[in-house]
C-alpha cells in the first residue's frame, strides 16, 4: 500500500548542505532564508543575484512513495547510427555497438520487471533514432524527444542504461569498474541558460531517494558482473578524456547530464561493463551479433544486477 505523508521543509541550512554536495564548485546560488509570507526560498550569488523558488518545489519527491512506474531508457542509438556516435568499437571483425547493447540489457530487464507488475517505459525499442535528423544534430533531436517521453510517462524512477569506455587509447587491459551518476555537478558555462531549471532539480528531493538506490546497483553489478566499483583513481584517469563530473564515493558520480536533470523524480545513468577492454570484447561483440530475442550471458548478467536492486522497491516505499 503506498504510504504518503506531508514532509517538513528542509531549513535553509539544509537545502545549502544539501546543494554545496550537489554543485562542489558553487557555480548557483545559495539559500539566504524564507520570503516573509513563507511561500519562497529566497536564493542569492556572490554578486547579489536573487532567485526565488516556491516552497511546493522543495517538496516535490521528498514524499516517500511505492516505485510503481520504471523508466528505461537505452542509451544512445545503435545499427549504423552508432559510428555516428563514435560508440562504435571493431574487434576480430565484429563491430561492437554500445547503443545495441544497451537496447538489450534494458529489454531483458523490462521482461523482468513486468512480472513483477510494475509499469515500464522504454524510451526506445530498435536501433533507430525516434527522429530523423541530420547527423549533427541527430543526438540532440534525440535527446529532447526522450526526455518528452519521461515528461509524459512521468515515472518514479528512471534508469539510463550504458557501457562504459574510454577514448584514451583503443583497448585497455584494466576494466573501468562499474559506475551510477546522479545529477549534480553544473559547470559554469552551463549555468546562464539552466540557473533555475538546475536550482529545481537539486532542491526537489530527487538525490536523497536516488542515492540508496545508487549504491545498492553499484553493489549488485560489481556481483553479478564480476567488476570493480569505479575508483576515485580511474575517475580522474578517465576524465582526460573531457568528462567533467566529480566523485561521491567509489562508484557514484555526479554529472549534469540530460537525462538526469529532464527525468521527473529520482534517476541514476548507469556504466556498465567496459567496451574496449580486452577482457569484455569478444563476449560483447558476440552479443551486439546475437538477436534481440536470444540474449548473450553477459547481458543477462548486467540486467540481472539492475533487477536484484528494483526487486524490493515493488513494494517498499523509496
């Protein structure tokens, strides 16, 4: 039965702890204290900018609840679209695609998820892109019809589903261990055109019920897969390579990507096994050849973790 129960607005002193774990480089504003009337959270900069926020937003997924309603969502896009990615890696003759990968860990993991009746979304079911777009702007027409889709289904918790790599050089002999990334960690740049929209995301609630969640998947992946949780170490190693985010604890990650900040209500982008590590290539190039309907081990294996740390949420509140 689920549970609901009006929760206590954090005090400002809270939502500034809360918000200097999420933007470690204090590039948003920080909570000065209620409006008079006690509607708004009244925000300011160093420079004096204020922002307010309403009171209701604070509160929108602090509300403990049944997760009912599972959003997947493959990530990228796989076929011949995956060189256009550059998520596309050769190995004895076989390509190796992370977007057909992706497709089939989360189709096996919806199977799994409808038997236990909860109300699943995939936010793709080919290798096709939802859009046809020419290829500059192919990832970002892409990423904007996804995130309609989670807008419209709004579920109460979304999964992006990855394979890790690394542009560094073309095949490593050391896996990059299993990484989640929850929202946070805004970059300057990004601010001017997303202050208010990152500001909602980081006060709504979302991390607190995404973070326990985080650990269990890193805990059930690093089993099920055999892999490491990636390490502070391999976090500054791979980002060389231009990705910006910043380290919580083995395993869990902070990044302002897209889909963590458009998904309504708790989200966690996961990095499984890593595609251009020698150990992995031979299974996953095996899998991208096999049909969607006849799985490889190593997928079973990636989407039994994710299902082991779902599996109680069906009727526990998150």
């Amino acid at each position: 039965m689920e549970e609901e129960f009006e929760p206590d607005v954090p005090s400002p002193d809270q939502l500034s702890a809360e918000l200097a774990t999420l933007d470690p480089l204090a590039v948003l504003p920080r909570p000065r204290g209620f409006s008079a009337d006690g509607a708004h959270l009244c925000l300011a900069d160093a420079d004096g900018i204020e922002t307010e926020l309403s009171r209701a937003s604070l509160l929108t997924h602090r509300r403990r609840k049944c997760i009912k309603k599972i959003a997947l969502d493959p990530g990228h896009i796989g076929g011949a679209h995956a060189r256009s990615e550059d998520r596309s890696w050769s190995w004895s003759g076989q390509e190796i695609r992370e977007g057909d990968l992706n497709l089939r860990v989360a189709l096996h993991l919806e199977r799994r998820l409808l038997d236990l009746g909860f109300e699943v979304l995939l936010t793709r079911r080919s290798a096709e892109p939802l859009f046809t777009a020419p290829p500059q702007d192919l990832a970002t027409r892409e990423l904007e019809a996804r995130a309609g889709l989670l807008e419209a289904f709004r579920p109460d918790l979304t999964l992006s589903l990855h394979h890790n790599a690394t542009d560094l050089c073309p095949w490593i002999e050391k896996s990059l261990g299993i990484m989640v990334f929850l929202f946070g960690h805004p970059l300057p740049e990004e601010v001017p055109l997303q202050r208010e929209e990152l500001l909602h995301r980081m006060l709504d609630g979302s991390h607190a019920r995404a973070l326990p969640l985080g650990r269990t998947v890193v805990a059930t992946l690093c089993r099920r897969l055999g892999l490491p949780p990636c390490t502070d170490h391999l976090h500054r190693f791979t980002a060389a390579t231009g990705r910006r985010f910043s380290a919580l604890e083995p395993g869990i990650f902070l990044r302002n990507l897209s889909v963590l900040r458009h998904a309504p209500g708790p989200a966690l982008l996961v990095e499984g096994p890593t595609m251009n590590h020698c150990a992995e290539a031979a299974a996953l190039a095996e899998a991208c050849a096999r049909p969607l309907e006849d799985p490889h081990p190593r997928i079973v294996q990636y989407a039994e973790g994710l299902y082991e740390a779902l599996a109680p949420l069906s009727d526990t509140p998150a």
